[in-house]
C-alpha cells in the first residue's frame, strides 16, 4: 500500500475502534463488580516504561518477558531516499513515541510500548557488502511465500501491552516515513499466557499448546557471546533478525494423541519437561534410552533436530507470537549475532523434523536490527552517517 496520503489505514481504524468497543463490552459485563456492598475493581498495574535510547535498541531483551502484542510492518525505501536522514527521524518519533510527549499517540499512555527497527539487505549492502546482515536468507522447503511477502528494506517491530497502542503508533511512524517508504508486507500477533520455567524467566504457550522459546542467550554472558554484534563498529550493539511467517495445520496437529504430539517436540505438553526427564529449564539428554533401547527423545524430534549443541551453533532469541490472520499460525521472530545460527538449523530441521509437516511459511526475511542511538547518535548514524 502506498502510504504518500499519509491517511491512517482503513485496518488501522478498525483496530483502534474494534479493540475500544470491545473494552467497552468488557467493562459492561463487569459492572455488577461496583453494587453496593461489593468492593470496586482495581486498576490494573500501569507497565513500567522501557527507554527507547541505549546501547541496544529496547524491544529484543527489553522488557525481559516479552509484551503481549506485536505489529511487524516490513516496507521498501523509494530508490532515491537516502537511507539516514530518515532512520534519524524515526528514531526521534520513537523517543518521543515511547515518551509519552508525542500528540500522536492521542492522549494514550505509552506504558511499555517498544520500536525497534531494522534494515534489510539491500541496505546494508549499500554501507558495505562484507557487513554482517548483508546477506539474504536462502530459500527452505516447505515454503509457499508471494514475491511481496518476501525479504524488504525496512523492519518497524511495534511491542506493547495495551493493544491500542500498536496501531496508533505503527500510523503515526508511518505518517512520519511519508511517501519515502512502501509498505511491503505487515503481520500482528500475540503472545499467549506466561509459564514460569525458570527464576526469573517466563515463556508463551503457542497455538499448539507447548510452551515456546525455553532455550535461549538468556544470561548476559550468553548475550554478548551469541546475541549481539560486537563489530565492526558501525553495526557493534545491534544483531540479526530472521522472521518467518507460518501457518499451521491446526486440525491435523491435534488429531494426535498428547503422546504423539509430545514425540514431535520432545517435551511434555503440560510442563514442558523434556522427554528425558528433568525440569523444563534443563536441556533434552539426547542420549537417554529407554531399557529396550529406544530413544527418550524421538530421533525427529524438534527438540533434538533444532538442538544447537548438535547442530553446531551457538544460541538464538526467540520471540514468537500466535496469530490468526492470514490464517492461524505463529510468527517466528528470532535474534542471534550470526545469520548460520538460523540457517543452519533450519537445513537440519529441513531434513527431518516432526514438527515441519504441520507448518507452512508464508512470508519470510531478515534484517540487521540497528545498534542503539540516543539524541548526541542518531538511529542508524553508526552505519549511514
């Protein structure tokens, strides 16, 4: 779509009154909680908000536990804009975004919300061809992706608790990126209840009903090791993002058994426990036999295809988000500081992993997320000047 009218879409409208009316109804089929003689509801907890400026941009480790709604909106730069003097104004419409000071966000409270952006390849490749986020992801099976829903110039992730935020905000960056940009592809999700698995670390539940995203740098030295890009120094503080549309074969996957469905993840589906034994926070012995000699953790399972000891690579973030448009299915949105961490698992998932039958991935790319800016270093100043 192409956004030089700078009109707010008609999806964005229809999301911001649709999600009004139903707080609306929420709070009518609630007023009987204010009769007398039964005390008032309380207010809900207002979100700590997260600084826009830093180091690394917010919206990858913070907030720890991720936010329950996301919007995605990948777009395409006009040929003749240059790359920095816009990247700066965004970062300035972030920081007065998440501030609060911005009259965009029509009297809303910016809670928790988060920005986070990042640039394609082709990008990246204008700033130098060796920089890491230069590459594009090669092509996997199971794929089934239009030429529009592929790849793009400009990442837009927008993160917040309150779900109205997201499409004001994603209209008000939009109207500031004007007719430099054309919006390519976009897709919004959610994230289910939190399941503790660890001290101080939660993880979703996905559409399949199996807790999503144990495994990951969750520690700081893991952080600096596997997540974010330590140089050079135009893209030092940021990191890789590989996200991946996928539908899901809903109807199929819950035609199983609960213990044909634990086999294609290799963990427990009600604690997240894997099939080796243990706690839901500890890795899957791969080795583990039962006494006639079969393998605790089946050799397709997800859990072990996808394992990075046995692939060879080193750790990835994972935030994924549950979705029901196009079609129910879960957006995959991962973080690591080398593109191989993704692609080399996804080749050895590719060659037999239970889990893959029951996807399809409909929309695909990757982008370099830009280290953090503040208002002395612009956003995307370290690489574009």
């Amino acid at each position: 779509m192409h956004r030089a009218d700078r009109h707010p879409s008609r999806r964005a409208f229809l999301d911001v009154t649709g999600a009004t009316v139903a707080a609306g109804l929420i709070a009518g089929c609630s007023s009987d909680s204010a009769q007398p003689g039964r005390p008032a509801p309380s207010a809900a907890a207002t979100p700590t908000q997260v600084p826009a400026t830093g180091r690394h941009q917010a919206g990858v480790t913070l907030p720890q536990s991720a936010q329950r709604n996301l919007l995605a909106v990948v777009a395409d730069l006009g040929t003749a804009v240059a790359p920095g003097p816009l990247l700066a104004e965004l970062g300035e419409a972030i920081r007065t975004l998440t501030a609060g000071s911005d009259p965009r966000l029509l009297g809303l409270s910016p809670g928790d919300l988060t920005v986070t952006v990042g640039v394609g390849p082709r990008l990246v490749r204008t700033a130098g061809a060796s920089l890491p986020g230069a590459a594009d992801l090669p092509r996997f099976s199971r794929e089934r992706i239009a030429s529009q829903a592929r790849g793009g110039d400009l990442l837009i992730q927008i993160c917040a608790s309150d779900a109205l935020l997201v499409p004001v905000v994603a209209a008000a960056l939009l109207d500031q990126a004007g007719d430099r940009i054309r919006e390519r592809w976009r897709q919004s999700g959610r994230r289910g209840t939190n399941v503790s698995v660890a001290k101080g670390l939660t993880a979703p539940r996905n559409l399949l009903g199996f807790i999503d995203g144990i495994v990951g740098p969750h520690t700081t030295a893991e952080q600096e090791r596997d997540l974010w890009l330590a140089g050079p120094p135009a893209v030092a503080g940021g990191t890789l993002a590989v996200l991946r549309r996928m539908e899901l074969d809903l109807t199929r996957f819950a035609a199983l058994s609960v213990a044909e469905q634990e086999a294609v993840f290799g963990r427990r589906r009600a604690s997240g426990v894997p099939l080796s034994g243990g706690t839901v926070a500890s890795g899957p012995e791969l080795g583990a036999k039962t006494p006639d000699g079969r393998y605790l953790v089946p050799v397709d399972a997800h859990v072990r295809r996808a394992n990075p000891t046995v692939v060879g690579v080193g750790l990835m973030l994972r935030r994924s988000y549950s979705t029901d448009e196009p079609a129910p299915g879960l957006f995959f949105i991962s973080f690591q500081n080398d593109l191989r961490t993704f692609t080399a698992t996804l080749t050895r998932m590719d060659t037999s992993d239970a889990l893959l039958p029951f996807t399809t991935t409909t929309a695909s790319a990757t982008f370099l997320i830009l280290p953090g800016f503040d208002q002395q270093h612009p956003l995307g100043s370290h690489l574009f000047g």
